[in-house]
C-alpha cells in the first residue's frame, strides 16, 4: 500500500497565537523536547509512510530548522522523503484559510507523486496512531474518504464537525456546528483518500463549488460520496486554545498517559537529537513530578512543570504548574505559577508571577521581566 503522506504545517496557527506570533503552529514546542510536528511525523513513519510533504506558508523558519532533511525520522532519502512545500511565489501571503485551499496551492506536487492513496493530518493533533490501520480500514470499506473520529466531551461553544456513522461505520451526518455541548463523536483532523479522486475534487472545485471539506465535501456530501469514520480510542489532545496547550501538556507528568503517547506498542515518537549535557539538579534543588530537559541547571524548586532545554533556575526561585521553554532563565526568590514562558525569557530577581489553570499567563520569546 503507497501511501503519500501531507502535513499542514499553518493551519490552526490562529487558535493559539500567542505561541504562533514567531513560529508555525507545526514547531510549537511540546513535552519538554518535542514539536507538535514530530507526532505526526512519527506517526506516518512508523506506519511506513515514507513520502512526506509538508504545507508550510509563513514563519516557518523555526520549522525548517527543526526537521532539516529528515533524517531524524529516516527520511533522508533519494527518492521521496521528507519535501517541505513552501508558498510557489505567487505573491499571497494570506493565511491559508482551509484545508481545501492549501492542498490546491500544491496540485502540481500531487500530480507528479504516483502514489495511490494520500494520508493528510493537520498539526494541532498530539496522539500515537497507527495510520496503515486507518488505511487498510478505508481499502476494506471500498471508501471514497475515511476520516479519524473520536469520542469527545465538548465542555465549550467552539467550533467543531461532529460526525453521526451508521453501524458499519459509513457516515451519515456531518455538521459543523459551535452549538453542540455534551459528548459527540468529532473529526479529528486526520484523512485518507485516493489520491486520483483528490485530484478530482481540486480540478472540477470550481464547477462543484468547493471551498472548504468540511463544509463542502464531508457535510453536503454524505450522500454522494462513500465517506467512512475510523474510531481513534487511544490518547488524543487538540491543541486548539492556549488553555487546551497547558493542560495537555502537564497531562504528561502522568507516567501512564506519557507511555502510551510516545510508547505504544513500540511505535515511538521521534524528534531531531541534540547534544547537550544532562540536567544539573544541585543540592539546593528540590524537583517534584516534573519533566526536565537536558542542559538545565536547577538550584531551586521545580513541582509539576515542564522545563525545556537549557533553562536555568536560581537559588529561592520556585516554579509550580508552569512550562518553561528553551533557554530560559528564572532570577533568585522569584515564583512563577500557573504560566507559559516562552524561549530566551529572563525573569529577575524577586519576581512573582502567577495565571490560573484555566487561564495560564503567557511571556512571550526573549521577554525580560
């Protein structure tokens, strides 16, 4: 089974600006050493997938530094690997709005792959799934489309598609709606489709009136098309709001939610390797159900929190529910709580700063306070 993988790299950048005002969402930095990038990435490596192109359409800079050639997922080869798929300079630089009008802008790049299916997810999705099983489920079913749902509690009005399928999993009903509370089973930004019908929804878009898949293919077309659900069970996180990054990010201080994420069944989550000395914990430190990263070097207290690379914690300074990024440095006697310190952020001395879990406080990059 050939399959072509597609990452779209920009297109929930909006839903969590704060993180994406100096990256694409596809590079925002997750668990202490990865990017939300890795787990799709990985995903589609570890399920033999091994023609990758990536849709990318500003900053992202950070993104490509990240995955270079790709060799961190084995996919630095001659043939097909690891491709990024910049803007083709057509002058507009506007956010790609919709799935559907980021796949048209790379219609010569589908023409001239030959595989026969296509496997595309977005960025903002952070799970371990074993996409050859959505596969051969859409090849079994004979299906046009097969999207990834699962079951979800929806506790806000946000925009989301909800998904009714029959017993046989074919689906019946999709609506996109910001109406619906209670638990609904929701697409999960993940499918697959034969890549020559693909083609043949982007060539006859404009005679079809096609603008969007969610709201022109998967809800109008029900009928007309045989659209299949496959029911992801395992861990998910959507990282859809800044509150949703936070929360889902601490839920890995859960050794068993951590396993079955980046572990599961020997499918591991893969990201580039770097060189860097171990932590420093000096006798000073107290460290408590926290991850931290390699190169930080901490002299005061660490509970619940997430530390990247090369951050450095004071002695007197205490860090409770927050995350820190990269390189980031926390003065003597200063208290953060309940906050998102983003890369190269300077906190002096005596500072105290504190969010709620419901709503983090966010620093942005390089920020000295």
């Amino acid at each position: 089974m050939k399959a072509l993988g597609i990452i779209f790299g920009n297109l929930h950048d909006k839903d969590v600006g704060e993180l994406t005002k100096v990256r694409s969402l596809a590079s925002v930095p997750f668990g202490g050493g990865f990017r939300l990038i890795d787990f799709v990435l990985s995903n589609m490596v570890n399920s033999g997938i091994t023609k990758v192109g990536v849709i990318t359409h500003t900053n992202y800079q950070s993104l490509m530094d990240h995955v270079g050639n790709g060799k961190h997922w084995d996919l630095s080869r001659k043939n097909g690997g690891l491709i990024m798929l910049p803007p083709y300079g057509n002058g507009d630089m506007n956010p790609i709005k919709s799935r559907f009008s980021a796949i048209k802008n790379i219609r010569s790049f589908l023409s001239h792959s030959d595989e026969e299916y296509v496997v595309m997810s977005d960025c903002d999705n952070v799970c371990n799934i074993n996409l050859s099983d959505v596969l051969q489920s859409h090849i079994n079913n004979h299906a046009d489309i097969t999207i990834v749902v699962r079951n979800k509690e929806l506790v806000n009005q946000k925009p989301r598609t909800i998904v009714e399928m029959a017993a046989d999993g074919r689906v019946t009903k999709v609506t996109n709606t910001d109406k619906e509370l209670g638990e609904r089973t929701v697409f999960a930004n993940i499918l697959v489709m034969n890549r020559k019908f693909l083609l043949y929804l982007i060539e006859n878009a404009a005679e079809l009136n096609y603008n969007s898949f969610n709201k022109d293919v998967l809800a109008r077309e029900t009928d007309k098309y045989r659209i299949f659900g496959y029911m992801q069970t395992g861990y998910f996180a959507n990282i859809d709001s800044i509150g949703n990054y936070y929360s889902h990010s601490l839920e890995l201080l859960n050794k068993d939610i951590r396993d079955e994420l980046f572990y599961r069944d020997g499918a591991n989550i893969y990201t580039k390797v770097r060189d860097s000395a171990p932590c420093k914990i000096l006798g000073s430190a107290t460290v408590c159900n926290s991850l931290i990263a390699d190169g930080c070097v901490i002299e005061g207290e660490v509970r619940n929190s997430i530390l990247f690379r090369g951050v450095k914690v004071a002695k007197g300074a205490k860090i409770t529910n927050s995350i820190v990024f990269q390189d980031s440095v926390i003065g003597r006697n200063s208290s953060l709580n309940c906050v998102i310190a983003d890369k190269l952020v300077t906190i002096l001395e005596g500072r105290t700063l504190s969010g709620h879990h419901t709503h983090p406080y966010f620093i942005a990059k390089s920020a000295v306070i």
